[in-house]
C-alpha cells in the first residue's frame, strides 16, 4: 500500500529527528521503497567471518613501506 509506505517512512523520519528539505520527500519515498525489502539481510545473523575488520591484516597496514 502506498499510504502505508508513506506513513512508515515518515514515521521513521520523525522518530529519527530528520526533516527532509522540500521537494525530496518523493526520492526519499522511492528509496526506502526500494530499500526495505533488503533489510532482512541486513538485520540478520552474522558470526565473526562477516565483520569487514577482519579481512586486514595487521601487519600490512603498520609495515614500513621505505617512505
């Protein structure tokens, strides 16, 4: 339902203390219609081999590179 679109996003907006400038409520609209379907993946469960942080290795971020 388009109304009820409207009416979770601004919801959402108000609760979150933001008040989009005038003209952008349609773009926001369109993007969180295209957005909420994806956040099931977001808010689901992850272990440790899915945090980003652990892709670095230490010691090639430190390593002097002759600079």
């Amino acid at each position: 339902m388009p109304e009820d679109d409207e009416r979770e996003l601004e919801a959402a907006l108000a609760r979150a203390g933001i008040t989009p400038p005038p003209g952008r409520m349609r773009g926001l609209l369109a993007a969180y219609r295209d957005l909420r379907p994806m956040l099931p993946l977001l808010r689901g469960p992850r272990d440790a081999a899915a945090e980003p942080a652990g892709i670095y290795s230490f010691d090639n971020i430190t390593r002097d590179r002759g600079a």
